[in-house]
RNA sequence: GCGCCCGUAGCGCAGCUGGAUAGCGCGAUAGACUCCGACUCUAUAGGUCGCAGGUUCGACUCCUGUCGGGCGCACCA
C-alpha cells in the first residue's frame, strides 16, 4: 500500500507552502492566496525527478515573473524533512527536485517486502463491483468482438481487485427471447433436413446458418432418433433447445476457461422471466408512470431520462424486449445481489443504449451514475499487411476457437490489452506468434526469463541472493539504474490511474517500458563479477523487476516464464 | 438528418486532470557479444499533432466550427 512517489510528493508539497509562507514574510511575495499546484514526475529525466509548477500557477496572482517566483520559493526552502536533496529552479519557472539516494533505496526495500501484493492500493475500500463481459449470445461461437471483451473485462476486474474491490466475474446468458425463438427454428430445420433432405426443408432466412447449428441437430438425432419428425412442432423445438443450449453453455464456458477466464457467476436471462422479477420491474415502471401504450405495445418514455427516443418494453405480442429484461437484470444487480457498482463492457455498436439504461436506472430510483459501460471498438486482423476477415478452415467469421489455434493464449491476452478500449485494435495476426523483441509479449517475457537465467548463472557459482542494507542499495547510481527504480516506484500510481479510468492497457504498457529499462540496465552494468555489495544491490534490483513484471503479468493472466 | 467514438512520423500507437525541445515500437540506415541469454542494446533519418479560429503566461491536451474515417439511431439483441 506503500506510494513512496506520492510521499515524497506530499512531503514537497508542504515545504512549497512553508518556503511561500516565509517568503511573504519577507516580502519577496505578497500575501495572496496561491492557486493549487502539482507535483509531478516530469516526462524527461534530465529535469529531476519531480517537478512543480507553483510559479507559473500563481504568477497572475502574484502579479510577478514565474521564474522570480521560483527563485524566492526555492531559496526559502527547507529541504531536510523531504525526500529530496536538491532543487532547481529551471525553464519558465519550474521547481525540480532531485530525490535522495535512500528514496531509491526505500522504493526497492518496498517492492521487496511487500512482495506481490506491492502496488495495490485501496481505492475501492472493500466495495463491492461487479463486472459483466463478454456475455456472449449462447446460439453460436464467440467472435472476436467476444474475445477482445473477455481480454478486457477479465484483466478489468484483476486491476479492479488489486486496486482494493470486491469484484465479481459475470457472464448474462441470453437464453429468453427472440434469439432463442430463431435458435430452435434453425435447430428444427437441420433436424427436419436429417431426415427428410434438404429441398424438402426450407431454411428459416434470419437463421443461423452455422456448422454447430446442424451439428447440434445431428447430435439430438443420434440421441432421440426420428421420435421427433412428427411431433408437435413447439414440443419438438422446446425439446432440441433444451438439448442444445446447455451443450452451448458448456461450450462457451470451457472455451472461455482455456481462455483462462472463470467467471463467478453464470446468470441466466430466463430467471428473471420465471421468477417474476422482470414483471415486477415492468410494474414498477408502470406505477412511476413512465410507461404508456401505443399500438397495442407497452412503450417506456425513455426521453424522460435524456433519451432520444421512447423504447418499447412489451411487444403487440405480448413478449418482452431485451431492454425490458435488461432494466429488470440490472435493477438485479444492483437491488436485489447489492452491488455498489456495477461495470459492462459492451462493444462500441452498443453505445446508443447506454443513455437508456443509465436512464431507465434513474426511472426505477437507482442512480444511474453507479453504473458504468466500458465500449470497445471493432478488432481488425490482419496477416501479411492484409485484413483477415474469414476463417480458412470454416469460411466463416473468424471465433475465439479459430484465434486460439494460431495463437498462443498469452499472446491474445497481452495483444488484446495493448490498447485502450475505446480505439480500434489492429491484432497483427504474424506479430502475435513471432518469438522476437518485436512481439511485446515475448519481449517482456524474455525480460522475465533473462533475470532468472542470471540468478540461476550466480547461484550455479554458490552466490545466493542477500538481503542489502539500505546503504548498499545507494550503490545504485548509474542513470540505467536509478530509471528502473523509478519505473518500479511508478507502479502503484499506474495501477490507480488503470482502475480510475478502466484502462488494463496501462499495464501492457508499464511492463513493456519495465521490460525495456531493464535490457537497457542489462547492456550497460553488469551483475556477475561486480564487488560483491555492489552485485548482490544489483542482483536485488534484478529480483525487484522479475518480482514486478510477474506481478503485473498475474494480473493479466499471462504466464511468466523462467526460461524460454 | 441526429448522436457517440477516432484523426499525432511510411505503418501501428503513447502523450495521465493544459506545462519544458511532441515520445515509443515496427520498417529504413549504420553499429555493439572471446563478457550474467544478441529473443538484447546503441546511434541516425523521419512531424506545420486533419484543418481554421478562440481561451491561456503556456494547447497534442480545453471550447467553437469544419473536413475525413468508424459505429449507432428496430415491436433485433
């Protein structure tokens, strides 16, 4: 829980307001109010470890130059109870600090004693969040858009618990509805085709025209025979659905486990049909009076709340819509199973409900502002410089099977995190298997494994690995070296900036730069041979960013490998 | 037509609530192991941040307009 980037912040902070309070004693400054500043890690190095702004923020009220400013702060300023050791005033009018050597040796003594929990922070206090993904449609495989959410949620929620949350995984199974009603008309017709041929059968138009369909068909007619060729047709269908869809279930769920996503729970669209929880929410609409009729259906005033156009919740037929059903699984979530916050990670062809169903939470007395949509973009492949579309093997829309054939489960994983999700994402099909430096993947892994050939290289030659006082640690000055401790120190901000802002592809992001400053540390000092103070500091500093890249790869289900 | 998202180097992308000379990877060119894994590293080249205004001491970042691309506007889910 350690943030020694923001105590050291904290700490200059205070030495900035005391320093302008003695300068206003002098009448170096006047005495009006300073306008809040920041503190931060500068974007380049060369400028200190951190830099303020002070100056240039309360220039205007100062009415004085940013560098005068500066320049009356920095000399009035106390620098023994901070982490720093030097300041600087530079530019139009910054204050740079230089941390102290025992800062550094702080960072690497909490990476070492925290061990894996180093980083996370409690910024969700314990609350209870849950966070539904993928939530593929059960009629059919999962496509990319589903393997690009199942990445993204699922490392969504890793980040969500390191940051301090009661997460739960949930997968929504959609098995009400329309979709249901066309997956047992199409799962008729190729049962139907079996046995009478397919000229006799006419093929529902907005069926689905998948293989698995006709191999669930051929399955259930192995099982039960012609038994139901004459059957009633809607004993016929009920009966190849409920054949059919739990084998979808399990289908998608052992998928998704290879995947290495398990969910917490598995919620079925049809309990709230049967147990009465989508009428009561219909009800409860109805008595608010956001409802009226029109044309025979029940229609919700979804503009009320900020839509831009009213929503039917029952058909002239008098079968619910989905947005029904959704306001009655989300007035679940949160009334019923208690959530404090709710997350749905939805592709971007979605984000027209997102107004309605924040809205329809407000209409039922929930506040909508509880629940978040993350959107994702489209995923578009590509081999050889071209975009894939089709699957060689079946013809068809490439799924998260097809994907996992070619490409190795880490791979996936990483390249479906690499960018925010609201940006389209170009998955270089190629790249994901190439084993080089130019796969993100294989270069933070090789990182990994080149400190455990290390270790292992000392240990063959009886040097163990010791715990270094914080002095010998201070040994560690070359600017390779005091850039890696500073990418470790960065690692509980950026896994509470992730969490704020829903974002795992900082993670991908913060390792490839770990794995980058390491090599870059490796080519220029070196461990094996050194005094031995000095190599068992840089042997811990090695152990530090092993330790830290496996952390960070935990969370995004990503194996770490010793050796490769 | 209305709404949401995106335009940064040849390509793929960072740039965190506005901050210093706009970065990274690939590709190109030139280099570095008798030395802990060359699956690595170093250097060079490459940009009017789509365009035009505005706000500000300061704009890739905020506002307005505009052009280009993606998506959505069902008694589908």
């Amino acid at each position: 829980m350690l943030n020694l980037i923001n105590s050291a912040i904290d700490g200059l902070n205070t030495a900035i307001v005391e320093a302008m309070g003695r300068c206003v004693a002098q009448g170096l400054l006047p005495a009006e109010p300073c306008p809040a500043f920041t503190i931060e890690v500068p974007a380049d190095r060369s400028h200190g470890d951190l830099a303020a702004n002070v100056a240039m923020i309360s220039a205007r009220a100062f009415r004085l130059a940013p560098r005068k400013i500066a320049e009356a702060i920095t000399s009035n300023l106390e620098l023994s109870g901070t982490m720093a050791s030097r300041a600087e005033v530079a530019g139009p009018g910054f204050i740079n600090f230089f941390l102290a050597p025992q800062w550094y040796s702080a960072v690497l003594e909490a990476v070492l004693s925290e061990g894996p929990s180093y980083g996370s922070c409690d910024l969700g206090r314990g609350s209870r969040v849950m966070v539904e993904f993928v939530s593929a449609n059960p009629t059919g495989p999962m496509h990319m858009g589903n393997a690009r959410g199942g990445a993204l949620g699922d490392c969504l929620a890793s980040l969500l618990e390191k940051a301090g949350y009661a997460v739960t995984r949930e997968f929504y199974i959609n098995d009400a509805g329309n979709q249901i009603d066309k997956f047992a008309l199409s799962l008729e017709a190729r049962y139907l085709q079996l046995f009478r041929g397919e000229e006799a059968i006419p093929f529902p138009e907005d069926g689905y025209h998948g293989e698995d369909i006709t191999t669930r068909a051929r399955e259930f007619a192995a099982l039960r025979g012609d038994t139901f060729v004459d059957a009633e047709p809607a004993a016929r269908r009920e009966a190849l659905v409920e054949y059919a869809l739990p084998r979808n279930v399990e289908k998608l769920c052992s998928d998704l486990e290879k995947y290495r996503i398990r969910y917490d729970v598995w919620f079925k669209e049809s309990q709230l049909h049967n147990d009465g929880e989508l009428s009561e929410t219909i009800r409860i609409l109805k008595d608010g009076g956001f409802t009226y009729e029109k044309e025979g259906a029940l229609w919700y005033a979804a503009t009320n709340f900020g839509a831009d156009k009213d929503e039917v919740l029952i058909r002239a037929n008098g079968n619910p819509t989905y947005f029904a059903a959704d306001i009655a699984y989300h007035r679940n979530k949160f009334l019923v199973r208690g959530f404090d916050r709710v997350i749905n990670v939805w592709g971007a062809d979605h984000h027209g409900h997102v107004a309605r169903l924040k809205g329809a939470m407000n209409a039922i007395g929930i506040d909508g502002s509880r629940l978040d949509i993350v959107l994702m973009q489209l995923v578009r492949l590509t081999r050889n410089g071209e975009i894939v579309r089709m699957s060689k093997r079946t013809g068809k829309a490439i799924s998260l099977d097809d994907l996992l054939e070619d490409v190795p489960v880490d791979a996936a994983r990483f390249f479906f995190n690499l960018r925010e999700a609201n940006s389209h994402l170009e998955f270089d099909l190629d790249l994901a298997v190439e084993q080089s430096a130019k796969n993100p993947v294989y270069y933070v892994q090789y990182a990994h494994a080149r400190i455990w050939s290390i270790l292992k290289n000392l240990m063959a030659e009886g040097i163990m690995p010791r715990k270094c006082t914080g002095e010998e640690f201070t040994l560690l000055t070359a600017p390779e070296e005091r850039e890696l401790i500073m990418h470790l120190a960065l690692l509980p901000q950026t896994i509470a900036e992730a969490a704020k802002t829903y974002d795992p592809a900082r993670l991908t992001r913060y390792v490839i730069e770990l794995a980058t400053n390491f090599h870059k540390f490796y080519n220029t000092q070196r461990v094996k041979g050194e005094e031995e103070p000095l190599m068992q500091a840089r042997l811990n500093l090695c152990i530090c960013v092993r330790d830290v890249i496996k952390n960070v790869l935990d969370m995004l289900k990503i194996t770490a490998p010793e050796r490769m």
